[in-house]
C-alpha cells in the first residue's frame, strides 16, 4: 500500500509558521511544494516565486527555500531520491491541512502530505548543494526599496486594465531589471553580475524582508554554477542564471 509520508515538526510554533510561509508564497504563485529532506532532522521547503510563462518568456526563475527542524516518517519508495524523500505536492493541500484544528499536541506536529504528486518544471532544475562562492554584501534596506518600488510599478499597470499580455510584460520587465549597484554594501571578489530584481521581490513577498531589528542588516549573495543564491535569516532565495 502506498503512503503518504507524514511530516513531524520539532516544535509546535513551526505550524503557524509554516502556515504562513506557505500563505504568502500562495498568493503570489499557488502552485506546487518541493519537499526535501536534507536528513534526519531537516526538511527544506521550496517554493517558486516567478518563473517563465513559456519559451518566448524572459522572466526569471525565481525559487524561495526554507530549512526546518523536521523529519518525514512513511515514506514511499517512488518519493525517495538518493534514499531521501523528495517529493513535489500542491501547495494549496498542504495549506488545507495546517488550517485544520489538530486535536491533540501530537496532531500539531505530525501534518500527513498530501496524496498528490505533481510535476512541474521548475522542480526539474536544482541548484547545486556545493560550490558557492559569495561575491557580495547587499542592504537589506536597498533590496526592500527595489521590492516597493517594484510592486507600485507593477501594481500601476495591472490597475489602469492594460490587455493580459502587455501586463505580463511589465511585470517581466520590471522583474528581470538587475539590482542596482547601490545595493552592494562589500564586494568579496571582482565585481560579478548581480541578480534580478525579481529576488527582491521574492524575498519581500515571503516576508524575508525587511529584516528587523537591525535596521543595518546585510545579506549575502553567492553565486554557483547557473544559479545565483541571496541568503537571508528567514530562508534563501535561488535565481536561476542565463
């Protein structure tokens, strides 16, 4: 019989957490979860933010991650990669099963997986677990302002009910706009290309910024193989390189 797998959260205040991480993530792009263990006690949750619409689409592939404290029981062996479960389900049937009032401090922590198995293509492209090297110091205040700003931009257009496709874009052009230099607080090696706005967003929209309360706070960006990485307290989040 097949199963599920059943994630167990180390702590109880993980639910609403994740609650609402999942949330936000949601309403920006209410797709698919990629659920990762990374061993026995973390679990990465990856998410995408935004991603090409087709082959003509220059938009980013933008994906957000977060690494619990967490580990999967019952796992079937068409969910395990390399012996670990790695598994891509619907976002919204994750979201359905937090919402539910668990009825005992063991139902807080043990959520089930959803049933379904889903297949997207941005799952297909992972980056790499080794071989960074961080390039820059960005400020967290600077990679807020762009989000802002982009949003207003973005949110103006969709407002004044311009045709679907001369909406999508604006948000592409907005979106795949490089972070300006002023966003670079220390330069670790020879100045390298920066990511997209796009990681900003994505970083506003899951709510790993602002960062508080150090006003000052900087980030780290690191870069691998095609792929950029910008790490935050909260989770990190992963642009795909051209």
């Amino acid at each position: 019989m097949a199963t599920n797998g059943v994630l167990h959260l180390a702590h109880p205040k993980l639910r609403d957490d994740l609650a609402t991480y999942f949330g936000r993530a949601a309403r920006v792009e209410d797709g698919a979860l990629r659920i990762s263990a990374i061993n026995e006690r973390v679990v990465a949750l990856w998410v995408p933010i935004l991603r090409p619409a087709g082959i003509l689409d220059d938009s980013p592939l933008v994906i957000a991650v977060r690494a619990i404290n967490a580990s999967i029981s019952n796992v079937d062996d068409a969910d395990r990669h390399e012996g670990r479960f790695d598994a891509v389900v619907p976002l919204r049937g994750m979201l359905d099963r937090l919402a539910r009032e668990p009825g005992s401090p063991d139902q807080a922590t043990s959520i089930p997986l959803p049933p379904d198995r889903l297949n997207e293509s941005w799952t297909g492209q992972r980056p790499p677990v080794t071989g960074w090297e961080r390039i820059a110091a960005l400020d967290a205040e600077q990679l807020t302002a762009v989000a802002e700003s982009g949003i207003e931009a973005v949110g103006t257009q969709y407002g004044g009910m311009l045709g679907q496709i001369r909406a999508e874009r604006v948000r592409t052009e907005t979106w795949t706009q490089t972070l300006p230099s002023a966003s670079v607080r220390t330069w670790y090696a020879d100045e390298q290309p920066l990511p997209p706005a796009g990681a900003a967003f994505a970083a506003h929209a899951l709510g790993f910024l602002p960062i508080t309360p150090n006003t000052n706070a900087s980030v780290h960006v690191a870069i691998a193989p095609g792929w950029w990485r910008i790490a935050f307290p909260a989770g990190q989040v992963l642009v795909r390189r051209k």
